[in-house]
C-alpha cells in the first residue's frame, strides 16, 4: 500500500486577468488576486512551494499518484488538514 498522505485544504491566491482586450488605464484599479481553494493529498511541503495531488493510488507496491498542483509557497493564504 503507498504511504497515507495527509489530506488538506489550501486557501491561495492566483493570479486574474479578467480582460484580454486593451482598456483605460484607469479601469484595473478594482483588479485583485483570485481567492482559490484546492483539496488534495499533501505529496510535498516546500519551502518554494506546496504540491498536492488530486488522486493517489492505494494499490500494493504502487506508487503512482496524479492531477499534481504546485502551489507557489507565497500564494499560499492557509493550509488545513482534513484528514
């Protein structure tokens, strides 16, 4: 069976671009970071960065898991662990 990983909550923030056209200046004012939350199991705790997978594989002698986020340590707003 592969190693239990702990499963978390990570509450970041990403990076928004609400707009792909050109417009004043003035208009961006009102633009902040995106408020994400991801829940996975916890493969790595870096110090540039958090990775969480989204499925892992419980098999015997298996150690494969996939859907991978690397989360940038500086984005990270909290980390929760749920189970």
């Amino acid at each position: 069976m592969a190693k239990s990983r702990p499963i978390v909550l990570v509450n970041w923030l990403d990076s928004c671009s609400p707009s792909r056209k050109w417009q004043d200046m003035n208009d961006m004012k009102g633009y902040k970071p995106l408020p994400c939350s991801t829940v996975g199991f916890l493969m790595e705790k870096r110090k540039d960065a958090i990775i969480i997978a989204a499925s892992m594989s419980n098999g015997a002698g298996c150690t494969e898991a996939g859907d991978y986020t690397a989360i940038p340590r500086n984005c990270v707003v909290s980390i929760k662990r749920l189970k």
